[in-house]
C-alpha cells in the first residue's frame, strides 16, 4: 500500500529534519512554514545565533545523510570555560577527551542545509504560509499569506513542528482535551555580540588581544569552550561562530534587582555589565544597540498529557514539549522524536492512530525526563558551581567513572555524549547522586572516603550501562 501523503507544519529545525526522513521513506511530504525562505531572504548580515549540538542532534543528522555537510562548519566546544568577577577563567572539561565534547553550530546554517536536504529528497516546502486554523470536519488547514490571501489546503495526516507557540497545538485543543501546562521560569534572555576579533574597536584591545590580533588570530576568547559567567541569579553564556564572533546569551530574572524590569535601555545594561561582567563589556562594543533592538526572550517549560488528535494529527519538538535551555538539548530532543517517528511511521501499515499513541508513550517519559533535568541544571549552573560538597560529588564522580566504566558514567555524560534514554540517565543519575552524597557527607576531601565499601555498594546496587549501538 502507498504511504499516506503527510502535511507538515513548520519548516524549523525539527520539523526540516522530520520531513527529509520522511520523503526519503517515500512519504509525499508537503511543508507550510510561516516565515519566508531563510536562503533567499538571506541572514546575512543578521544576527548569528547558535546552538550546542550533542551526540543525539549528530545521531539525527547521521539518520538524515546529513553529518558530513554539517562537520566542516561546526566548532568544537571541550568544556565549560568559567569566568568569575576578577576575570579569571578556568576551563572544566566535559569528558574524558576530544572525543567527549560538544559542537557550536549556527541555526541559520543549519535550517539552511536541512531545508535543502528535505527538499532533495523531495519534500515540497512551501514560505510565507502560517497556519491559523484547522477546520476539523473537512480536514481542512486554513493558511495565511504575506499577500494577505487566505488559502486552504486540504490534509489526511497532519504533523506539527511548529514550535513552543505551536498554532497545530492551538487547533488541537479545541478538539479535545491537551493537559497543556505552561510553566513560566521567571527568567528571560537576551542575545548580545562579541565580533570577531579583527572587527574589535583599536581602543578596547590590551596586551593580549592586541597580541592576539597581530598573530592573525580570530576570536577574542577561547573558541573551543562554552563560555559562562555564572552569578548566583543569573548569568551569561558565550558560544563560538564558526567565523570569529561569539553569541552572548544574557540570562536575567524578569522582576528584581537585577531584573528585566530594572535593567531596561541600553545604560541601565551598560551599568550592570560594568559591574558583573566587566571583561565582557569590554567585548560586546555594541551592548546598548544590541540590548535595545533584540527581543527578550521568554522561557519556560511546556507539558501535555497528550501529543496526538487519534490518526489525525500529532505534535514533536517545541510544540510538544519546549524546555528551559539550560543543558542545551531542545533541538537534540526533538531530533530524537524526529528520528522515533519517522521510523514508526515508516514500519507501519498506515494506522498512523497506533502510531501516534506509541510515538507518545515512547518519548513522553523522556521528554519529561529531559524537561527536569534541564530544570535541574540551571539551578546547579548558578547555585551550586562553588558549594564544597558538590565539587567534592563531581570529584568523586568522575574517580568513579573512570573505576567503573561499564556501570558509572556522570549524568551530563549520558545525556550529552550518549543516547542512552534521557528517563534512563535521570534515574540512573539519580541513583549515582545519592551514593555520592551518602559517600562524601562528613567529609572535608576524598582522602577519608572508604573506596572498598564505595565499590562493593556499586557492584551490588548499580546495573551495567547498557549503550544503544
Ligand atoms: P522551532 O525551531 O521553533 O521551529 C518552529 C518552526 O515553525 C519555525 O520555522 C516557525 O517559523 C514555524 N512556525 C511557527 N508557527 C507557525 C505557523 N503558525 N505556521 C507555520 N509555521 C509556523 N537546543 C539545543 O539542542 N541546544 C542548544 O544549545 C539550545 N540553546 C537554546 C538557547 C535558547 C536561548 C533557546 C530559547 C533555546 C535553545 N535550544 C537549544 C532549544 C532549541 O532552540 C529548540 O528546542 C528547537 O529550536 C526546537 O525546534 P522546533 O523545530 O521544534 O521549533
Ligand atoms: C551545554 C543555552 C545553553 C546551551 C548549552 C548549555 C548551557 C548551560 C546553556 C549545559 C552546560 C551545551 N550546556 N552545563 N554546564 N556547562 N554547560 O552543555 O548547551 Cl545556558
């Protein structure tokens, strides 16, 4: 039997990849994406934003035929390098080696690539068409357009990868009950630039930089980290672009001292910088230009209790199941469902119902998995980096680690560098996380911590990692 044509909302990162997978099956693949052609309205000049890709994002991309494009243009990342008040940096690897780390890579050369791939393998994306409605009784998608002529457009099986502000979610609420839950964090953020470093003004370079220019040298700081300015309530990270620049993310509360509502124009972000991040000032020349003509972006964590209208329409990604970014794995969560789906469809017979219903019982637990630990790490990032006990965790985590390799891997690890289920490295971590407060209360250093009852406690209690191939 023919595969059933599929119609897809969202032409992102997500729903790009999901339609290259699909048509490659065979599937009859038609895109609608709100905004206009990426490749030929052109970011250029734009802003360069990015995004950390991890071994499940890689794992997408390798599915899709897609690895190879996107290698020579992604930067690698070995650790966090942390940058404290004094301007000191001290740089804490991810993993083990080079063969442990993360990638930086651009979302507009991303989109860009995986737009192409889907269209190569024969999807048909069409710009410029928002959804605005379904009308439920015909099957029918009612698109808008930038000529302001509605169209609509008549579907059998309908694919969200909309996003978090999901307008296929929106359809499906009023067709039944979604248990959709949206969770403010509190806090917000805002994208800032450092150029690369041929493009910094003569005036704010010192020795080094100065130095660093003179040997040909690209960017202002170390490329091959991700930088974090962590503060107690908030924060800046920094992720390199392949061409010299960094993207500055600024985390901030929306209410308080410092606040969104405090730190509002180009002089109130000049002050705070100047306080808190003074080697960042420093780098961004256009801080105020940059705070006042960039969105502020919200954040918070999106739940359903249900991802799919029967055999008629379901949601992935974003739309699904949007997350705080702290570990830096929405896009590489929803790869994964990507990938799950596409398979499931792929295998099956055509009962997309069944499909749905196993797609969701399948990655919810995960994604709610992820939605915590995401949660978990933004509050570690800034609260728990200097706390004596937890370096003594970490500590003794990574000993344990390298002891037992088969059974004990840190939760970042298994998160980042595997593609273990993200339910299984939260409750695999969870288990390591109470032996490691067990093992360390009491103590000043590892010095005193009986490593023999450690071993015998993990051999008997902690399974054998079992890694996907
Ligand atoms: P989106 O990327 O939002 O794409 C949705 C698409 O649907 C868009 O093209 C949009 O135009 C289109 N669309 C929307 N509405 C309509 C409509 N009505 N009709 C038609 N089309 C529509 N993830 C990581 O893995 N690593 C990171 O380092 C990372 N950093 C992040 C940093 C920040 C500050 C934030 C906010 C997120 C970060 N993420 C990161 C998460 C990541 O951005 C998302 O998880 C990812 O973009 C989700 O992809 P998506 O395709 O589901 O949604
Ligand atoms: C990563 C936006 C973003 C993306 C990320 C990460 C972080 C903090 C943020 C988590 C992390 C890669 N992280 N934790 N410690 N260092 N990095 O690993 O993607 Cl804010």
């Amino acid at each position: 039997m023919p595969h059933r044509p599929i119609t897809l909302v969202g032409a992102g990162l997500v729903g790009a990849l999901l339609a290259t997978l699909l048509a490659r099956r065979g599937f009859d693949v038609t895109v609608f994406e709100r905004r206009p052609d990426p490749r030929r309205a052109g970011f250029v000049g734009g802003r360069s934003i990015n995004l950390a890709l991890a071994e499940r994002g890689w794992h997408g991309l390798r599915v899709a035929g897609l690895e190879a494009r996107m290698a020579p243009i992604a930067v690698m990342m070995r650790g966090r390098m942390v940058h404290d008040l004094e301007g000191r940096t001290n740089l804490q690897r991810y993993g083990r080696d080079d063969s442990e780390v993360i990638w930086s890579v651009s979302r507009a050369s991303l989109n860009a690539m995986m737009l192409d791939a889907a269209e190569e393998a024969g999807a048909t994306i069409h710009f410029d068409r928002p959804l605005e409605g379904v009308d439920w009784s015909t099957s029918t998608l009612h698109l808008g357009a930038a000529d302001g002529v509605r169209r609509e457009h008549r579907v059998d099986v309908i694919i969200g990868a909309d996003g978090a502000g999901s307008a296929l979610r929106a359809a499906l609420a009023t067709q039944a009950p979604l248990g959709e839950r949206f969770e403010p964090l509190g806090h917000a953020y805002k994208e800032l630039e450092i150029p690369p470093l041929a493009q910094l003004p003569e005036s704010i370079l010192d020795d080094t930089l100065r130095t660093a220019r003179e040997r040909g040298e690209r960017f202002a700081m170390e490329p091959h980290a991700l930088h974090i300015w962590p503060r107690g309530g908030y924060m800046c990270i920094a992720l390199p672009n392949a061409e010299g620049s960094f993207t500055v993310t600024l985390f901030l509360p929306n209410e308080g001292d410092p606040g969104f509502d405090t730190v509002r124009d180009a002089a109130g972000a000049r002050a705070l910088f100047a306080r808190d991040f003074p080697d960042l000032l420093r780098l961004v020349p256009d801080l105020g230009h940059d705070f006042e003509s960039n969105p502020t972006g919200m954040l918070g964590t999106l739940y359903l209790d249900r991802w799919h209208l029967d055999g008629r329409a379901v949601l992935l990604g974003d739309a699904a199941h949007a997350i705080v970014p702290f570990h830096g794995q929405g896009m590489n969560a929803g790869f994964e469902d990507a990938v799950e789906l596409a398979e499931l469809l792929g295998g099956s017979s055509g009962d997309t119902a069944a499909v749905f219903a196993e797609f969701q019982r399948r990655r919810k637990p995960n994604a709610d998995a992820i939605a915590r630990m995401a949660l978990e790490n933004y509050i570690e990032m800034r609260d728990r980096v200097d706390d004596a006990d937890y370096l003594l965790m970490r500590e003794l985590d990574r000993e344990l680690a390298a002891r037992h390799p088969t059974r004990w891997m840190p939760r970042y690890a298994m998160v980042t560098f595997t593609r273990l289920p993200y339910a299984t490295a939260l409750q695999r971590g969870e288990q390591q996380a109470a032996l490691l407060r067990e093992a360390v209360a009491g103590h000043a250093s590892l010095a005193t911590v009986d490593r023999e009852v450690l071993d015998t406690r993990i051999a008997a209690t902690v399974t054998e990692l079992e890694l996907p191939a």
